[in-house]
C-alpha cells in the first residue's frame, strides 16, 4: 500500500469524550427501545434500532476516523466531513424516532427530575415549538452553512481548534433542526402541510446547487490555507476546491431527493382514518395509541400524588434505599466504626504533631488536617452532605462523658444562639493566620487534643449534643455550606408522620435515642444543624426517615421553619454566622496570595508598633465581620430603598444573607480542592517519614519529592472557575427566590434583587482575580509562586 | 446506581475525566515549507497565533517528486531564543507526538516573546541530514482571565436562559390575567 494511503488509513482518532458521549447516547436509547418493545410498541422494530446507531456511528466516523486529521490538508475531506454530520447523521438519528426511547431509557432519577421538568419548560416548548417551524428550521440550515463557509470564517475555523469544534457543532445542530422537520419524527406533529416539504426541500436544494456550483466552477481559491498546505495525491488546491464542491453538490442533492421521496411516499399512503400505534406516524389529536395511554395515566396518577402532599414524594431518591450503602449505613455499628477510624487518624496525628519532627510537610499533623481532610471535607458536601460530623470522632467520647459527669444540665438560654459560633470562628480564622496553624504540626495536634477536651466537657455537662450544635467551628461551617449539599435527612412520607403518636424520631424509643439537636422531623426542612448522624432513622418505628436528593425544600430560599432553628431570615445570629463564613471563604482564600501577602508586608512596614498577631487580628475583624456587616446593611438598604419595601434594613438583610452560602462554598471548594489537587503527594511523604521512624518503610528521594508542591495542572484553574460559577448561579438564583417568592416577576422584584446580584457578582469577580494570583503552596516543601 | 451498567458508567466518567489525555494537534498554520535533495519538507505551528507558553511544531515530509509522504526520516527541532545563536531548547519530532502518523511533532514550552529562530535537522536512514532555520514569531501571552474566558463566562448560558424563562413566563402569566379581566 502507497504510504500516503498507509498514512490515511492509520490515522484513526480516538476523542474519549465524543466516544463516551455517543455511546452513552446509544446506550439510552437501547434501553428505552427495549422497555418500549416489551410494552407492545410495534413501531419501534430493529431498523429503527439500526439507523440510530449508524446515525451515531456517522458522527463518530466524521470526527474520529482518518477524515479528521486530513481535512487540515484537504478541503474535499473537510467537506466530507460536512455532508456526514449534515446530510448523513442528522436523517438516520431523526429515522430512529428518538425522543421517546431516549426519555424511557434515560435512568428514572434523570428522567424525573431533570428531563421531565425541562421538557415541561415553557421557555423549552416555545423554543422547541419555534424551532419546529419550516421557515425558522431552513433559516437556520442555510445560515450556518453559507456562513461558515465564508472565507473570513472558515479560515478561523481551520486555524483554532475551538471555532472548529463549533463550526462541526453548529453544523451538526442546525441540520438535525432542519431534517427534524422534513421526518416529523414520532411522536411530533408537523406544523404546517406536509405538501409544505416540497417547497422546503426544494429551496434547500437550490442553496446547495448555488453554494457547491460555486465551489466547483471558481477559478479563485476561496480558502487560501488550501493553497499552503503541503499537497497530497498531486491534487492542485483549485482541483481540491472543485471535487469539495462536486461531492457537495452529489450528496446534498441525493439527501433532498430521498427525502422527496420520502414525504411524497407519505403523502401518497396518507389515509383519513387513524390507525393503532406503529402503523401511523401522526396519530390524529385524540385518538391515543398504547404509548400515549400509558404515558397519560402515569403522568395522571403522578399529579394525584403529587396534590396528596408537598412533602418528597416515593420517587424521591434515597441513599438509604441503595443496595449494601442504605444497609451499611443504618446498620448501628457503621457510625461508631467510621468515628473509631476517625478517632485513631486524629490519634495519630496528634502524636506525630506533638512528638514527630516539626517539618510540616513531612508530619501527619502538618498536612492531614490542612491539605486532604478539609479538601475530602468539601468534596463530601458538594457531592452528598454533612459526612463529615457523620464520622465526627470528637463526639465519640460523649457517651464516657455522659456516664462520667452524670449531670443533665440545660444548656443556658442566653448561649442558646450561633453568637458564641460565630465568636469562635473569628478567634479561628484570626489564629490560623496569626500563628500560621498550617505550619505548625504541634499547634495543629494541640488544636485536636483541645477539640476532643471541649468536646468531652460540655457534652458530659449538658443535655443533648450543645457542642456540636452551639459550640464547635467545624459544625457551623458543615451546617452551612450543607445547605447546598445535594441530600438532605428528611421524611420519605409526611402522611406517615401526621398518624405518628410517638414521634420517637426526637423523642427517642425503644429503637434508637431521637435527635440529640433538638430537630424534628416533620418540621425539619434543612440541613441547618443536622449533623448527620442518622439517629432519627433508626428511632422511627415507620422506618420513614431516609437520605433524600434534591428535596424541593425552602432550605435555601427561605420562609419554612427548619425544626428547632426558628425562621432562620429572622434570626440575626444565624445571618451573621452566614455572612461571617461567606467572608472567610474570600478572605482565608486572599490571605495567602502575593498581593495580599506583600500589602500585608508593606502596611506592617508603616506600623512597626503593632505585633502580627494584632495586626491580624484587626485584619480579621474589619475583614470578617465589620467591612462584610457594613456591606450586607449597605445593600440591604439599596435593596429595600429601591424596591419600596416595608421591612426594615436589618431585617431585609437577615433575609438576603443566605444568598452567600451558594458562592461561598464554590470558593471553600475551589480552594480546598486547590491544596488537595496540588498537594496530595505530602500524605504520602509524610505517612512514609510515619513509617520509616519505626523501621516500617524507607524514606527516599520519590518520598520526599512528594512533600514539594509540584507543577499546577492545567484543568485545575478551570475546575476552580467552574466552582465559582456554579456559586454564582446559585447564589443569584437564591437571591431571586428570595426577592420573587411568588415567581410572579415585576419590577419590584428585579430592584428588590439587584443589589444582591451585583453584590455577587463582585464577590465572584474578587474570586476569579484571587484565582489568578499567585498563590502560596502552603503545607509543602516551596514557598511562594 | 442499583444497576451495575450505571456504577460502570459513572466509573468510567471519573476515569475518563482523571485520566483523558487530550489530542495533540498537528493543524496550525504552515510556518515554513521548503525542498531540500529529494523532499519536500512543510512545518505547522500551532497556537494560531504563537504565543508564549507551550507550542506544537509538527513536520510533514514528502518525496519532492511524487508528493507521497515520507516516513523513514527522523527529525529534530531546536529552538533559538531572540537575541542568541545557541539553541535554548530541542526535541525530537515524533510520530507517537502528532495525531496523524503523516507528522512528527515535538512540543516546546515558549518562555519568552519575539522572534525565535527554528533549527530543523533531517536526518536520513543513511546518516545524511540536512537541516534549515527559520524564524518564529512569538506573540505576549494572553492575559490570564482572557485564555481563561470561556469558563468564566460560563454562568451567562445558564442565567440567560433563566432571564428569558421567567420573561416569557411573567408575560405569559399578565396576559391571562388581562385576559381573565
């Protein structure tokens, strides 16, 4: 074989995202094509099943097989590429009937909670609607076709890979748009006559005619990046520009005739009487085939259910209701094990931080805590929930203490808000700046010894779990930020709970002790306070307590009570504490920057009096809570002025403070998993000095390169972004909730919101600058850049 | 995630999200073509324009009679930073570097701006080699926020479409109200 041919053949591609992408897509529709078929739907037969993966197949090969790499060289191959992804793939996908295999096959979380909803989307029908219509649809077709083929674009097309790619999809795009309406897939009804194609396609025709016509007869070269590749097959650019015009032209023009074909075919066996499913592709309005039926009765008996109560619904989904993860979860051992194991870490810890060398680096207590517990830690709220105070080890002692102390004292009513929370965290933060505690393995072991001690202390003096819910830093912060967390404990049925005498889920009964924080069930409507620790579930009798995801709760958007907390917007510590973690996601974050460090540096330079510890501690206070209080009230006040409301600026604040929490935890997790992504290695540096102190291992040079921070990877910079972003939308999104609690939008509403959106949309703009600094690798072997 | 063709499926997300290895470009723009004994030698360089940081130089050897590609060559580059005549950095072209076994690529990290000298040295089967320099213009790196603007413009996808929803919503809802009244 010639080796230019040998080259052509060998130069297949392998994109592991298109590939995932197609074969999920494939897999779906399988899936649903199956169910349907074992519902008796006649009109799915095989060679639907086939045109779709071929469908899927075309585009695979259009952007994977050998044309890829050559369309830089060759414009006929470039256009090869065009036809399959826009006369090819687009009518064998539309052939297969794919919206209903693929919204069946789709697993049922997704489909019910995602695609369900999005279809039912009024703006989703009007666009889908609009984009039904034969004059938007060819519109569009002949837009994307003869616009990308002007010189200026094209050329940009060929020199980024980016516009490439958008050019392929908007390609892609504009042709399923286009042949959607020529095939009127199953179940869509066409919009117009289907007399309406003949003109349709006839136009569509004629553009292509002209455009390839064009292509094929010019004497000039319309793209001249042909003209300085080097030439493959003794083929002259111009030669190249006529046989990409040519193939154009033949293929375009075999598509519209089969589609001709097609449609006249139908309008020639149309008959006037319906017929049953599978053997009509538009069934007339009001006659249902089985498909429609069913679908009808179960969209009809989930409205019943949903009018029965506003509480999670059975089809809800459940951690707990998952195989061997709901079992070992409320198994009654797996909490105390989880604390056990915990337990041991913090041990070993604190006797590396007090005994082990003071290389940070290298000791369990200097980067444990600091590099993959808190980066482990958000990682957890993101993707379920509070684990963490799940598998606290501090409150394992509480049932010694309890036993020890035997007092039931109640936790004073003057301490029975977040203030001293919110003082704690201040005194914290100030701390781990003040004393760098990340640099520090023997203040880092202190901390935990004093954690375990004032653990131990005011749960064996007092009822319930007081630390955890009034006391301790960590807590707050995990009640916080797992306000967005996606699962929530809550009720599976709150019929279930109306008929429940004992309520043992606070109460405690004969299978578990009820809720140590004070939360009841029924009423609880957040994650505020919740730790977790699945108490509740194993105290009800009715076994009606799970893990739930995406419970349509008010956690984040106000106005439901969350059991024992009150109405949050009310409650002026619970927005300080709100507002205090909000700052201290930017400010921790900002502090350890080079701009900020060298500002730092130049202001102590000027106030040689003061020590760094003061120094810090004023930093800590104006930053955390008096420039941030001054802000919120500011706002509040533009807010509440703007938008003529009557409530007062205190309690509009109060009210808008949680808009935060959302852009909050995009910075915690930016950050954390910053120092996780970049700094993982160190547990092993340090786990092997562990082990080579007593003769268990050696520690060598691949060890200690594992202590230095090495070099950032690159998608870890839009990873960060993109946390950000999703915090953005969040907290915007909060913020409307907030200003629009009736969704009915007016103007009052957006003057009530603004504010708060350009309050977020600053803060995510001092994010993405804080991001782009540079930033100290702390816990690791280098300083600095 | 009962059924183990989903637990399979999100495995391999985190697979493929960890351990993708994004393909390596052989397009670009033709920096420099020329003919030496008995080929003709073509070299792209990608970004569009090159800019500082990392760049992909990917060479395409031909028969200079017959245009057919040329595989049996070997080829280094090396790079001449402005203001110098000693190569600061070279590599090897190779196949295993470029997507289209047509190419040999080698990849550079670019540390500074302005006019870069490219020695390319082609070495046959034979131990002959010819070899050509040629510049290369390099461009200041893009501000950071610019090469990073597609992901921090990402919210104005999902925010506008939200915008729009409520509109047509808000509209909706008035002009049944209107039409009730």
């Amino acid at each position: 074989m010639a080796a230019d041919w040998q080259a052509f053949w060998t130069s297949w591609q392998f994109d592991a995202w298109l590939t995932l992408v197609l074969v999920l897509t494939a897999g779906v529709y399988l899936r649903g094509w199956l169910r349907l078929r074992q519902r008796g739907a006649r009109r799915f037969d095989g060679w639907r099943l086939a045109a779709f993966i071929l469908g899927l197949t075309t585009v695979g090969m259009a952007l994977q097989s050998p044309v890829e790499p050559f369309s830089s060289l060759l414009l006929q191959m470039h256009m090869l590429q065009h036809v399959l992804l826009m006369f090819v793939a687009p009518p064998l996908l539309w052939l297969a009937d794919p919206e209903l295999p693929l919204l069946i096959g789709l697993p049922k979380f997704f489909r019910q909670r995602l695609a369900t909803p999005l279809l039912r989307d009024p703006l989703v029908r009007w666009v889908t609607s609009l984009l039904a219509h034969p004059v938007v649809a060819l519109g569009l077709f002949i837009i994307a076709g003869w616009g990308w083929h002007l010189p200026a674009f094209y050329q940009l097309a060929l020199a980024s890979e980016t516009w490439h790619r958008v050019e392929h999809a908007s390609f892609f795009l504009a042709a399923l748009v286009f042949w959607r309406v020529v095939i009127a897939p199953y179940p869509s009804r066409a919009t117009m006559s289907r007399w309406a194609m003949l003109p349709y396609l006839l136009v569509a025709g004629l553009q292509g005619t002209v455009f390839s016509g064009l292509l094929t007869f010019s004497d000039r070269l319309f793209y001249p990046h042909y003209g300085t590749v080097p030439r493959l097959w003794n083929i002259t650019p111009l030669d190249d520009q006529a046989i990409a015009g040519a193939l154009m032209w033949l293929c375009g023009s075999i598509a519209y005739l089969l589609a001709l074909a097609w449609v006249a075919t139908e309008l020639w066996n149309e008959s006037p009487q319906p017929q049953a499913a599978g053997g009509h592709p538009h069934p007339l309005p009001g006659t249902l085939d089985p498909i429609r039926q069913q679908t009808a009765a179960r969209i009809a008996r989930l409205r019943t259910r949903k009018k029965k109560t506003s509480q999670p619904s059975p089809e809800v989904w459940d951690l707990l209701n998952v195989r061997f993860v709901g079992t070992l979860l409320k198994s009654k051992t797996f909490r105390p094990t989880l604390q056990t194991v915990m337990f041991l870490l913090a041990a070993l810890i604190v006797i590396d931080g007090l005994w082990g060398p003071q290389a940070t680096s290298l000791n369990l207590a200097g980067v444990t805590p600091w590099i993959h517990w808190r980066g482990l830690l958000v990682i957890g709220l993101v993707v379920a929930g509070n684990v963490f105070c799940m598998a606290c080890p501090f409150t394992l002692p509480r049932a010694l203490a309890k036993h020890l102390f035997r007092t039931d004292w109640n936790w004073p009513n003057w301490l029975r808000s977040k203030w001293l929370a919110v003082a704690l965290l201040i005194v914290f933060f100030w701390a781990y700046e003040a004393f760098a505690l990340w640099d520090s393995p023997w203040w880092t072991a202190w901390i935990v010894v004093g954690y375990f001690a004032a653990s131990f202390a005011v749960d064996g003096l007092f009822r319930g779990a007081a630390f955890c819910k009034y006391v301790c830093p960590i807590g707050q912060f995990n009640f916080v930020q797992s306000l967005c967390s996606p699962l929530q404990v809550a009720v599976r049925d709150a019929n279930v709970c109306h008929t429940c005498d004992t309520k043992d889920c606070i109460r405690g009964g004969p299978q578990g002790s009820g809720c140590n924080m004070e939360l009841f069930q029924p009423q609880k409507t957040g994650n505020l306070d919740c730790t977790f620790c699945l108490d509740c579930v194993q105290a009800c009798p009715h076994e009606n307590v799970g893990m739930l995801a995406f419970v349509e709760s008010s956690q984040l958007t106000g106005g439901a009570l969350s059991s024992q907390n009150g109405r949050w917007y009310r409650r002026t510590d619970v927005a300080a504490l709100l507002t205090i973690l909000a700052s201290a996601a930017f400010v921790n974050a900002a502090w350890m920057v080079e701009p900020v460090v060298r500002l730092e540096e130049q202001v102590r330079a000027e106030l040689p009096s003061i020590s760094r510890s003061m120094f810090v501690a004023i930093g800590m206070i104006l930053s955390l809570a008096v420039i941030p209080a001054g802000i919120i009230l500011a706002v509040a006040a533009v807010s509440r002025w703007w938008s003529n409301s009557k409530r007062g600026v205190v309690e509009t604040a109060t009210r808008f403070a949680i808009v935060l929490v959302p852009l909050a935890l995009g910075m915690w997790t930016a950050h954390y998993t910053f120092h996780l992504f970049t700094s993982a290695g160190t547990l092993w540096a340090a786990g092997t000095r562990v082990l080579s102190d007593y003769h268990l291992a050696t520690f060598g040079d691949v060890a200690l390169a594992c202590a230095c921070c090495g070099d950032v990877a690159s998608w870890i910079l839009p990873l960060e972004i993109v946390c950000l972003d999703i915090g953005l939308c969040g907290s915007l999104y909060v913020a409307y909730r907030i200003a629009c609690p009736g969704h009915n939008l007016s103007w009052a509403v957006v003057k009530a919101w603004t504010p708060w959106a350009v309050l977020s949309v600053t803060l995510f703009a001092a994010g993405i600058w804080i991001f782009f600094q540079p930033m100290q690798m702390r816990g690791t072997m280098v300083l600095g850049g | 995630m009962r059924n183990p063709v989903w637990q399979f499926v999100l495995v391999a997300s985190v697979w493929f999200t960890v351990d993708h290895h994004w393909l390596h470009a052989d397009g670009g723009r033709v920096c420099w073509s020329g003919i030496s004994s008995s080929y003709r030698l073509t070299v792209f360089a990608e970004p569009v324009p090159l800019r500082q940081g990392p760049i992909d130089l990917s060479l395409f050897v031909q028969d200079s009679q017959e245009l057919t590609p040329v595989s049996h060559v070997e080829a280094t580059f090396a790079i001449i930073p402005p203001d110098s005549t000693t190569p600061l950095l070279e590599a090897k072209a190779t196949r295993a570097n470029a997507t289209s076994p047509l190419f040999q690529a080698a990849q550079f990290k670019v540390p500074i701006t302005g006019r870069w000298q490219v020695k390319l040295v082609v070495t046959e089967p034979d131990g002959s080699f010819f070899s050509a320099t040629f510049p290369l213009e390099v461009a200041p790196p893009q501000a950071p926020a610019w090469s990073m603007a597609f992901w921090i413009a990402l919210p104005v996808v999902p925010i506008s479409w939200f915008v729009i929803r409520q509109l047509v919503h808000s509209i909706a809802l008035h002009r049944s109200q209107d039409a009730r009244s």
